[in-house]
C-alpha cells in the first residue's frame, strides 16, 4: 500500500525505493499467487511530487537521469514480478499514477476515480510510463489523453481497456476477493510462467518464428510435476492437486 495520503501517494525517492524493495522481497515468496497494489487515503497516486522535481535544475542532468530512472525500474520490476499483480485504484489517478496501476496485470477501478496524464500541463513528457501505457491503450486514446492533459472517468478508462473492472462503491474488497477467485482452479506454477510468456510476447521477445522455443516451453511445463498432475487428474477425472 502507497501510504503518504497526506499528499495523495505523490511519488518521491524514498516512496519508489520502499516499493523496490518490497518488489524484491515479493519476487522471492513462492506462497505468494496475488500481490495487490493499493493506496491509503483519498487517492491511489496523483504521480511525482513535485517537490522532488522542483530541485531540478540543481542537478546535472546525468543525476536527475539517475534518479527518474529509479521510477523506469521500479516500473519494470512490477512488470516483471512473478505473481499475478492487481492494482485497486481510487481518487485521483495521475501521471506516474497511471504508470503504476498499467504495469500491473489487473486494475480495479472505483466508478468515481478520476485520471489524467498530467505532463504537458508541466512541461513534461510521461517518458518512463510510456512504454506500458501503450501496452494497455491504442495510439488514438495515448493521443487523445496525453496531448489534451484533459481528465477521464472510470466508465472512459473501463472502456478504453486501462481498466478491467468497475467495482460497485464500497464494493472493492469483496470484488477483490471474487475476481481472485477465478484462478483457484489453475496450477499456480503454469499461471506465473503464462504470465512470463505472455509479457515475453508482448515485448517482442518471442514472437511467431520461434518455433523451437514455443515447442520447448511447452515440453518443459508437460514434463512439469504440475503438467504431469494435471494430465493424470484430467485422465482419472478427478481434482488435480498442484504442488
């Protein structure tokens, strides 16, 4: 949980270094299927505080490119992280906010939460969300929304596909809960590697004519204790017991 709700989960260095190395420690918890990320307070995050970027021009631009960069790695370390992750989101949703929530895998969004790309309005470019933001939304609505600055509700943001489900108000934990629910029946090792291989996909990483490494992957997970089980199971129609 984002937890500075005095200023509405703005993100700062140490905010972004705590959230690396609870990344960390997540990516080496085995037990771990879900992480969920959240905010406290009235908002999920209204992007960079910008007091950190006021001491800008105090800084060469090789330390300001240092420090920005801790947000691109965070950001690629949530991308990456192994379990299935699920951003619950509330307020107001802005900038580095956004970027937050769409490296995620799922987002739930209040119906009243509000979002902006705020950037342009700054003088800005949301350079390090960038990359992800497309992986969510067409060109048109980057355009649309980046380049006006102008803010957009839930309802626009479910329809644009930044956002997966729209929660009921006061609804969020019990459809937290149910929408968790729907990977019980699933290996827990086949659902992280599906993850992976779904991201590699999407980067470029394999694409169509990797034929020898699609057929490999999928020799390896048959030859899994989980493919094993569940090949067996589904035999002896029975409940698959994954490990």
């Amino acid at each position: 949980m984002l937890n500075r709700p005095d200023r509405h989960n703005a993100l700062t260095p140490e905010l972004i270094l705590e959230l690396d190395q609870a990344l960390d420690e997540f990516s080496l918890m085995d037990e771990l299927l879900f992480v969920v990320l959240s905010g406290n307070g009235r908002s999920f995050c209204a992007g960079a505080d910008l007091h950190w970027f006021s001491g800008s021009e105090e800084r060469t631009l090789e330390e300001n490119t240092a420090q920005y960069k801790m947000l691109a790695d965070v950001l690629l370390k949530l991308f990456q992280l192994p379990q299935i992750t699920i951003a619950t989101v509330h307020g107001n949703v802005f900038g580095g906010g956004i970027g937050l929530m769409a490296t995620c895998d799922f987002v739930l969004a209040n119906p009243f939460t509000r979002f902006m790309f705020s950037e342009v309005k700054l003088g800005l470019l949301p350079a390090t969300i960038l990359p992800f933001i497309v992986k969510r939304l067409s060109i048109q609505y980057l355009r649309k929304w980046i380049l006006t600055a102008s803010m957009f509700n839930a309802t626009e943001a479910f329809q644009s596909g930044l956002v997966d489900l729209l929660p009921g108000d006061g609804l969020m934990d019990t459809s937290l809960r149910e929408f968790m629910a729907l990977y019980e029946t699933g290996s827990p090792s086949s659902l992280r590697m599906a993850k992976t291989m779904i991201n590699q996909v999407a980067c470029g990483e394999i694409g169509i004519h990797d034929t020898e490494m699609t057929s490999k992957i999928l020799a390896h997970t048959l030859l899994s204790p989980d493919g094993q089980e569940g090949i067996h199971a589904f035999l002896e129609k029975r409940k698959p017991e994954w490990k």
